[in-house]
C-alpha cells in the first residue's frame, strides 16, 4: 500500500503560514489564490479560515432569494463557529453583476481612493460610479419581495461585523438597520438617496421616519450620492441640503461623500 502523501506546507509553523495567507489575500471579492492555498492541506484549511470568511457577498435577486442564501451560507458557516470570522458583508444586485477585479481596476483609475479611503471590499463598483468624464452617478431603485427580517437575522450570527455594503437599491430595510445599529459596525452606502425629500414645489412635508433614521444614522460612514436641484414633474430635491446637515453633524460618523 502507497505510503500517504503529505504536503511539505505541514512542516511550515504556524506564523508562517499566516503570512503566507496575508499575502494571498488581495481583498477582492473572488479571491481565488487563497482558496486553493486553503485546499493544500489541513493545516492550510484551518489557518486560512480567518481570511477566507472575512468577507461575504450576498447577491439578492434572480434564483437567489434569502431564505436560500441563508441556508447555503449557514451551512458553510456553522461548521468551527466561522461566523466570528465575517468582517465585511456586501448586499447587491444579481442583476448589476460585474467582474470583481477588473470593476475595482477600473475604481483605480477613477481615483476613487480620493473618496473613499476604505478597505478595497467596501468602495463603490463600477456599476455604480462611472467615469467621471461622464459627470453623473447612476441611483437606480431596485426593489426584491423579500422577507428582509431574515436577513437582520443572519446579521446578528455575525459578531465580528465591521463593515455592511448596501448595493442593493437606494433604500434599506428598517430591519436592516436596526440590526446595523444592534451591531454597531460601519454602513457603507452605494446608492444613498432620501425618497421622501423629493417632493412638489408647493406641498413641503417632513422626512418619512426611516429616512431620517437613515440620515441620522451613527454607523453611517460612507455614501454615494446623486444631487440635483429639480427633478421630473418639477418636483423639489432637498437631499442635498440633507447632506450638508447630515455632514454638520447628525450623522456623526459621516466620513466618506462622493
């Protein structure tokens, strides 16, 4: 009988190995290098666990409801408690899917670093800042007839949270922000708009109430915006005059405005 193969990286310590996983991972959503660094052997599996649940994409839309995307994440987080391990989550569009690495290339060019001085995971994509040649941010509604409490239920498993991407739409569930707030890391906005103070010229009304919770938000750090004075039907946009209260200090954590 053949004598079992064992991979030399069994004989690194420990340390080195992190390192070597430090190095691999490059933040991008598809990090595959790490992955196959990962299945090189046991030791490599478990060291690599750290940094290859780091981050998490949940992309809502299509076939993938919630309540499918929690099983299917459960299921690869439950084992070892690899929930404590998700720093970063990213809500988005199945239907805005773009090539991670080229999308955050392209970012680069765009000097978007100037914006948003964040880790790379948490800028805004291609899909949603273009060049700034063209001189306009796309803001686009996207709604999913989904049970979002599922969602502020799964992210209560995650306990090392720092960081929520929302790409989904410019509104974000009540429940999902009560969640944010429970867990207290940071709310990162790539389609930040304030439906309720877009209104008629001559029928001013206050903020809807989960507006100006989103506004006022302590875990808001970063937002893409799109302003204008005057919109379709002549109606009034007050966002950015929002902004600029929001910047003076209603939503004290405010760092990051494109």
């Amino acid at each position: 009988m053949a004598a079992t193969t064992v991979s030399p990286l069994e004989s690194l310590p420990l340390l080195a190995l992190e390192r070597i996983c430090e190095y691999l991972d490059d933040n991008f959503d598809r990090r595959q290098s790490l992955w196959a660094f990962s299945l090189a052997s046991r030791s490599c599996c478990a060291i690599a666990a750290t940094h290859r649940f780091c981050q998490v994409t949940l992309e809502i839309g299509g076939e993938n409801g919630l309540e499918s995307l929690e099983r299917q994440w459960n299921a690869i987080l439950d084992p070892d408690a690899r929930y404590r391990h998700v720093r970063r989550l990213k809500i988005s569009c199945a239907a805005e899917r773009v090539d991670s690495r080229s999308d955050y290339v392209e970012d680069m060019d765009w000097h978007t670093q100037h914006y948003f001085d964040v880790d790379d995971f948490c800028r805004p994509s291609a899909a949603v800042l273009p060049p700034p040649a063209t001189g306009e941010i796309h803001l686009q509604a996207v709604s999913h007839p989904e049970d979002w409490s599922i969602l502020a239920r799964f992210l209560g498993r995650l306990t090392g949270l720092k960081d929520l991407v929302w790409s989904s739409g410019s509104r974000i569930p009540p429940s999902v922000l009560a969640a944010v707030h429970s867990r207290g890391c940071r709310l990162h906005m790539h389609r930040f708009r304030l439906p309720s103070l877009v209104q008629a010229r001559d029928t001013p009304r206050p903020a809807d109430p989960d507006d100006y919770a989103l506004a006022s938000s302590p875990c808001l750090a970063s937002v893409v915006v799109s302003i204008s004075g005057l919109e379709s039907g002549g109606r009034v946009n007050y966002i950015g005059d929002t902004l600029r209260t929001m910047m003076a200090g209603i939503a004290p954590n405010l760092a990051h405005i494109c």
